[in-house]
C-alpha cells in the first residue's frame, strides 16, 4: 500500500443562510497518496471548490464551518488542530492555487513582495535569502526576466504568467500536497496546455501530492491517476482515471463522460444531463441524483445509496451495484 | 533600463501630470475669482459709508468713492484687484484699516493647524472604527462603530462645541474655551470639527474593506497561511486605502464650511470666524478675500487628492513610466 | 476538451408572475429594524410638525419671567429658557420650522438639479459641458460657505437660508442623476425606445427618470438630514432665524450665554437636531440598502 498523505473522512461542511444552517458537503471521503495527482470532478455547484476550503480551512468571514468528519494530514487529524497551526500547514504543507489568476494577486503589491511572504514567515529566510529563493521560484516556473518582475505588479503581467506567480507562490516552500482549484479555467486553450505541462513537471520533479479540481474532463484525462466523481455535496464514484474513462459505473458519471465528445467521433451536439443540480436546501429525499436519472426506481426515491466498492479499488454508491438487490439495468 | 533613469522617468512623468493639472485649475479659479467679485457687489449697503462714518458730508462720500475706485466700470475695478493680488495685495480692511494680507497670517496658520489636526485624528480613528467594524462585521463592534459614526455625521459641530465646553472646561477646567495660544486651545476645536468626517471615513473604511476582503487576493493571502493581524492591514486596508484617501479629500470642504461654525463656537481667531464677523461688519475686501482663499484650498486640496490617487493606484503610477 | 454544461438556478425568476415592487419594498423594509423605527420617528416628527401648534402646553412666544431658566420638570418638560418661554413648546414649532425649511430647500434644489442632471446626460456634448462646468465652479465653494455667501448677499432670514441651501444642493443633484442618466442610456429598452422613434422628452421622461428615481429618494433622504443640519448651523451663526424665533438653531444661539449655569437651553435644542437629524440619516442608508445595493460604497 503507498503512503497515504492526507486522507478525507465522512467530512461534513454547513453554511448559513438566513438563519439556517444548510449543510453543503455530507460525508465526503477520499484520499491522495504520495505523488499521486488526484482529479476531483463535478458540475460546479456540487461542492468541488468547498472541499479543497475545508481541507485548508478557509471560511474567514464566511458563514462555513465543518460541522463532521476527519481530515488527517499524515497523521494529524487537521479539523482538530488550532488556527494557530493551521496557520503553519497552511502555504507550507498544503497550499493551494487558484481559478482566477486575474483577481488572485494582490494589485497594489510588488509581486516579489508576495512570493516572499510566505518564503519569510514559513522558511524564515531573511531578506536578502527570500528574495533569492523568490526569483529560483520565478525561474522554475517558466517566468523570463525574474529578476525584474519581481518589481512589477499584478496588473503588468498576462493571465498565464500570474498564474504561473501563482504556482511560484504555491510551491515556494515545496508543499506535500498541492490543492489546484480550476487553474486554468480562465485561461485560454493555448495557456491551458502551458500550465498543465508546467504543474505535471513540478508535481514529477519534487513527488508532490496534488488535487486537482476541475468540471473539464480532458484536464482529468491528461493529468490525474485517479479520479473522485462529486455530485450535490457527496462522492458517487472512485475511481482510476483508466477505470472510469472506459467503464463509468455511476449514471452521473456515464453521463457525464457521454457529455464529452470524443475524437474522431462527429456528433452534433454534446449530450448532457437533463435537469439540474438540486438546491442543498432542498435536497430530495433518497439518491440525489435520482430525479435526473434515467435508470432510477422507487427505491432510489426512498433511500441514499451507501459506498460499495463494486470491483477492486471501485467504490460507486448507487443501488444499482448493490448486490443485495437485484436491479442491474443493461 | 538602469533603474535609476527609470526613476528620473518617474518623477518627469509626475511633474508633467502635476504642471498639467494646475494648468487645468487656472480657468476654474479665474472664474471663481470673478463670480466672488461680482457677487461682492450685488451685497447690498455702502462700503464708503462705513469707512467715512455716518455723519460725512456727500462731497467727502464721493471723494473717496473715487479714491477708492468705486466708480471705475467693474470689469475695471476687477482687473486692477487681481493685479493687486498678483502682488500680494488683497485690499484694506473698511472695520480695521489693516492690510488684508496682514489680517490673514496668524489666522491663516491657526485654520491651517486646526484643519489639520482635525483630518489627522479623524482619519485615523475613523480607519480604526472601519476596519473593526468590517473585521466584527454585524458583531457587537460593528454595532457600536457604526452606531458612533451615523451619530457622528448626524451631531451638529457647534452642538458638539458647546458640550465639550461645558464639560471638559467649565465642569473639569482641563481645557480653555477658546483661542489660540497654545496646543490646549486646539485640543476641543478639533474634536468638534474633525468628529463629522471621522464618522465618514469610518463608514466608507468599513463598506471598502467589506469589498476588499471578499476578493480572491485576500483569500490568496490566507491560503499562504499569513495572520489575520498581516492580512487586513498589509493586503486588505491597503488597498482600501486609495478610495479611502479619496473620500477624506472630498469631504475637506465639509472641514472647511465646518471651521466656519466652530471657530465662532471656540472664538478661535480664524478665517471661519473672521468670515462671520466680515459679514456682520460688511468688510467687504476681507469676505471678498476669504471667500476666494476658501475656494483655492478647496480646489488646491481636490488636486493633491487626485496626485495622491495616482500615487496610492500602482495602475494609475505605472501606466506612466 | 469537453466541458460539462453548467446550470444556475436563478430564484428570481420563480416569482416573476406575482412580482409587486411596492410589495418587495415593503417585506425588505420591514426587515430593516433600525431603519424602520427610524422612519417611524421620522412619521411622528411630520405629524408634529402638522399639529404642533394645536398640542404645545405653552405659548412659545409668551414669555414667563417668573419662571427663568428653570430645568426640566414635570409642567416644563425641557425646562424654560432666559424669558422663562416653555422649551418643549418651542421644540414643537421648531420641528415645524426645521423639516419645512430643510424639505422645501432640497425640494426645489433636488427639482432642479434633477433637470439639469437629466439634460446634461441625455444630450451630452456642449449642454453637458456648461452645466458640468458651472457644477464644477460651485463645488469650488464648500456648502455652508457658499451659502454663508448667498445670504451675505440676500440678508439673513429663514427663506433666505431656504434658497441658499437649494442652490448647494443642486450641482450635487445634477450630478447623481447625470452618472445615473449616463447609465441607463446605454441600456436595451432606452434604445429600443429611441430606435423606435420616441420624442426625447418622452423618453426622458417615461423611460430614464424612473430608472434614477431610487437612487433619487436615497440622495433626497440623506439630503435633508444636511439640510436640517445646515439650517442649524446658518441659525447658530446668527444668518437665518432672526433670535426670538423658535428654531433649534436660534435657541442654541440664544442658550450659549447661559450654557454654564443652565446647560438644558443648550442640550435640549441641541438633541432635537442630533435626533432628527440622525433619523433621517438612518432612513437613508436603510433605504439605500432597499432600493439601491450598488450606491453602497458611495
């Protein structure tokens, strides 16, 4: 078994709206090994974002908190642990990047002033020594003339190339896990290629751990080991990215995959799921998915499925595959 | 490039956008200038009359008229006025006889002091009360900053003035009533005048921080595992600061019209209070010059404002070079 | 690279069939407790201001001199000022005095302003120019010294002041509206409108002006709570009531002598002003909160 570098267990994430708290995760668990790039897919709304926020506990001045559920860092049990040292993971241990690089930096400051932030606070190299460190990170990205963006601001620079402060930033004081929230979303196609290759060759060359974020396949296809399907706040699928691109099991995923046109294979529109995402405060009573199914029965209505692991290292939960049942659709 | 020719660069550029800004200044006060004059004369009553007195005879009156070159056009008498100020002449006072100018330097330097103490105080406790409420925000904080500052804006100066009179100086004796002699005298004033604009930039400090601090910068700035005591001054009120900065310079003519008021409240030998006694007196080159004084701080502060948004806005600085 | 579809839910369009502005301001405002107790003090002091003559317990005029000064008791509820006058019967006429003085004032100069700031961004160009340029010249002048200019020239006096304060707060009128006008020029119905070949005015009229009108009531709001405050102040310097009249301003200015021995002649007009005032402050930001979210920061 590889080690198993941070590990997410039955987490539960509630938000409050108009005096109501509305739970918007419900038992998520998945886990991401040393080195392994995790894909974490859904339509946006399902939770993606959130999880990635509750891992790194980033509810300042928003009403989230994590009502259930473990998150164990190594060995550490992180919903436990204090601000203080949450602090200290945070940037460090963990860090995190994300989907807009245009809105991400700070615009009235240098931006070796921040890269250097978090080299200072969590290396504690002086001055002189962060700033070394700072234009290396400028360098390993692929940024030209480091030495003199370093003196530029936000604004001075492209989409792509702050997007690649930002991974600078992320990776400046060589994290275990790398948590990448839609990084190249807002960036055009030709970009998109860049910063994927850029986070695949980091991610190879330190053996980073990385959960990447994303409602686009392709990125999945091209980058993840294996894949964690979510849908309304809950996973329905695992799987490795192999696996689920040639046999989805849950229908969301078979939906979603369906979506996805295929190369060489001509069709006039992408298919998609009818209906949509059910609002969380007003969830439907069995499988969530079950109004939008085509495959649901009354049972689907009545109870939520549980997780089972249909094959070797395939957890699914829908009633489909449960063995107690007989239910099975061609 | 060397960054040192960057820098020269730099300055050039602000020096060029300075120069052209004050070109662009010159119209607005040339027409102030002579809507000032022409009003000066729509108020009605006699200047000669007050200075030869009641009891001169029609011969003296209009003597001095002529002396006084009251009967030239007033294009004429306008012209001859902004020579004179261009050498630093700003007419005779009709109350006093003295000099305009003379009048207006220890009183200029006490508005000036007061003013400035007024904004200094208020621009720094009205960003404390912003940013805890906006840090508390709809905690108990927020309740209390922002309860201070709606009353803030709503307590009239002058009101204001005479409480603290009453309390810190007839009640405990800490402070004097009024003048201008010492650091003391400033103490009161300044809390009267500057506790409007306090109540301002603590509401605008706490609806701009709000703003900041749901963008993605911010949580940026977390996700890097930097303190809260780091995060809202270092990322936050900095970039709150450029509107901030911008609102106290607007509100700089509420300051103004304000030292009207409580001057007369403190009998702060000012030009606030130096306006109100020119009206009663009808000393007209004196309102005259007041008035046109009052107007050139207004829109010389108004300038420096719009420099220091450059400055404060690196998108704004760095366009240039 | 496919990309899934994504779907938002939009909640107001659920709605859309039973949607009833005055109804949805009505539920908004209800939920602004500050604001709405204020606006409720606000309702009282229009009532006072209405029927105060016929309420007061005393003459405001009549003068007592057997009683001076006194305190506030039980028969003179805010005490009695220097000619023995019942104080809580002057704060009466004074609420008729400073909200008539301070909503005719911003009346006239939001009517004003609110023309000249529909003209200005309607039709642009040389229009817009001299009446952003003449806005810009009277800005030159903070208010209560543009107004303190004004009334040297007219004389003191309460319409005196009135007219002063309405012509301050025109070129801050002007302005709201012509930002206001300059955005909803660009927007689809206006265009249709025009591209359909409406006349001006009425365009004006039935499509841009009510699309400023919210933000129109917030600035009126905040506006008079300005004015009262100005009036006060004009009062205070000796430029508007003439001294034996009621007005909060006047008694301040008359109580001053008399702030160290009896300090309630000074206290008491002083806190008509700061309550008034204040509530009319907390309407507006309730209101703007209502009506207009995005003037927020402004």
């Amino acid at each position: 078994m590889e080690d198993i570098i941070l590990k997410v267990e039955q987490l539960q994430t509630d938000f409050q709206k108009d005096n109501q708290r509305i739970r918007i995760l419900n038992g998520v668990s998945f886990h991401i090994s040393k080195g392994e790039i995790l894909g974490l897919v859904g339509e946006s709304g399902c939770g993606k974002s959130l999880t990635s926020l509750s891992i790194m506990r980033l509810f300042k001045g928003t009403s989230g908190e994590i009502s259930g559920g473990n998150i164990f860092f190594r060995d550490e049990d992180i919903t436990k642990v204090t601000e203080n040292q949450m602090r200290k993971i945070r940037g460090k241990q963990i860090a995190m990047i994300f989907q807009e690089p245009m809105t991400s930096l700070n615009p009235v400051m240098k931006i070796g002033e921040q890269l250097m932030e978090p080299i200072r606070i969590h290396l504690g190299y002086n001055n002189k020594r962060a700033k070394q460190h700072a234009v290396q990170m400028l360098t390993k990205v692929g940024i030209p003339r480091s030495n003199e963006i370093m003196n530029e601001f936000p604004h001075q620079l492209s989409g792509g190339m702050r997007q690649r402060v930002m991974i600078a930033i992320a990776m400046s004081c060589n994290p275990d896990v790398l948590i990448a929230d839609e990084p190249t979303t807002a960036l055009d196609v030709t970009i998109q290629a860049q910063i994927l290759d850029l986070m695949r060759k980091l991610q190879k060359e330190e053996n980073m751990s990385m959960l990447l974020i994303t409602h686009d396949l392709g990125v999945v296809a091209e980058m993840c080991d294996r894949v964690v399907v979510m849908y309304a706040g809950r996973v329905v699928e695992e799987a490795s990215v192999h696996d689920l691109f040639q046999s989805p099991l849950h229908p969301y995923t078979r939906g979603l995959i369906g979506s996805v046109p295929k190369i060489g294979q001509k069709k006039d529109r992408l298919e998609s799921i009818a209906g949509r995402v059910p609002d969380p405060s007003n969830m439907p009573k069995g499988c969530k998915f079950a109004p939008r199914c085509s495959d649901a029965t009354a049972e689907c209505h009545e109870k939520e499925p549980s997780m089972l692991e249909v094959e070797k290292n395939r957890y699914c939960s829908c009633w489909l595959y449960d063995k107690g049942r007989s239910l099975i659709s061609g | 490039m060397h960054p040192k020719i960057l820098i020269l660069k730099g300055v050039a550029f602000v020096l060029r956008y300075i120069f052209k800004r004050v070109l662009e200044m010159i119209p607005t006060l040339l027409i102030v200038s002579i809507i000032i004059f022409y009003f000066i004369h729509l108020i009605p009553g006699d200047p000669v009359r007050l200075v030869v007195g009641p009891d001169a005879t029609s011969e003296e009156v209009s003597m001095i008229r002529e002396e006084m070159g009251l009967n030239d056009p007033i294009f004429i008498q306008y012209m001859s006025y902004m020579q004179g100020i261009l050498q630093g002449d700003l007419g005779k006072s009709l109350k006093t006889g003295l000099p305009v100018m003379e009048m207006f330097e220890n009183r200029f330097k006490n508005s000036i002091y007061l003013t400035l103490f007024s904004i200094i105080w208020a621009f720094i406790i009205g960003i404390i009360i912003g940013t805890f409420s906006a840090v508390f925000k709809n905690k108990l904080p927020d309740n209390i900053g922002m309860l201070t500052a709606v009353s803030g804006i709503s307590v009239p100066g002058f009101w204001l003035g005479l409480i603290l009179i009453q309390f810190f100086s007839v009640q405990l004796g800490w402070l004097p009533t009024g003048g201008a002699d010492s650091w003391k005298h400033f103490i009161l004033p300044s809390i009267a005048l500057g506790a409007g604009i306090m109540a301002m930039i603590a509401r605008f400090t706490r609806s701009s921080l709000l703003e900041t601090l749901g963008s993605d910068f911010i949580r940026t700035a977390r996700a890097k595992g930097l303190r809260e005591m780091i995060v809202i001054p270092k990322h936050a009120l900095r970039n709150s600061m450029v509107s901030v900065v911008t609102i106290t310079g607007l509100q700089f003519g509420f300051l103004l019209g304000g030292s009207v008021v409580v001057e007369t409240v403190f009998s702060f030998p000012g030009m606030g209070r130096l306006l109100i006694d020119s009206i009663a007196f009808r000393d007209y080159p004196v309102i005259q010059a007041l008035l046109l004084l009052f107007s050139i701080q207004f829109i010389v502060v108004n300038l420096i404002v719009d420099i220091l948004y450059s400055f404060l806005n690196p998108k704004i600085r760095t366009i240039s070079s | 690279m496919g990309v899934l579809k994504e779907e938002v839910i939009n909640e107001t369009t659920i709605n859309k069939s039973q949607y009833s502005p005055i109804k949805e301001f009505w539920k908004n405002w209800k939920r602004q407790k500050v604001a709405f107790s204020a606006s409720l003090f606000v309702l009282l002091l229009i009532i006072i201001a209405f029927v105060g003559p016929y309420i007061t317990p005393y003459d405001p005029y009549e003068p007592n001199y057997n009683s001076i000064l006194q305190g506030p008791s039980s028969s003179h509820l805010a005490g009695t000022d220097e000619y023995g006058r019942d104080i809580f019967s002057r704060l009466i006429y004074g609420t008729r005095i400073s909200l008539s003085v301070s909503f005719i004032s911003v009346f006239f100069g939001a009517v004003v302003g609110t023309i000249l700031g529909l003209i200005s961004g309607f039709f642009g160009g040389f229009l817009d120019r001299i009446i952003m340029r003449s806005s810009d010249v009277m800005f030159a002048f903070p208010d209560i010294i543009l107004a303190i200019a004004i009334i040297a020239i007219l004389g003191p006096g309460l319409v005196n002041v009135v007219i002063a304060i309405a012509v301050f707060t025109v070129p801050s009128f002007a302005r709201l509206i012509r930002g206001a006008t300059l955005e909803v020029k660009e927007t689809v119905f206006v265009e249709a409108a025009r591209s359909m070949g409406a006349k001006k005015t009425r365009i004006i009229y039935k499509h841009i002006f009510p699309e400023t009108f919210s933000s129109l009531m917030v600035f009126f709001t905040m506006r008079i709570g300005t004015a009262i405050l100005a009036a006060a102040s004009l009062s205070f310097l000796g430029l508007g009531a003439s001294p034996g009249t009621p007005d909060w301003g006047a008694m301040l200015t008359m109580g001053r002598d008399y702030l160290g021995t009896s300090s309630h002649v000074v206290i008491m007009p002083g806190i008509a002003i700061f309550l008034t005032v204040l509530a009319f402050n907390l309407v507006g930001d309730g209101l703007r909160d209502v009506l207009d979210p995005k003037t927020k920061n402004h």
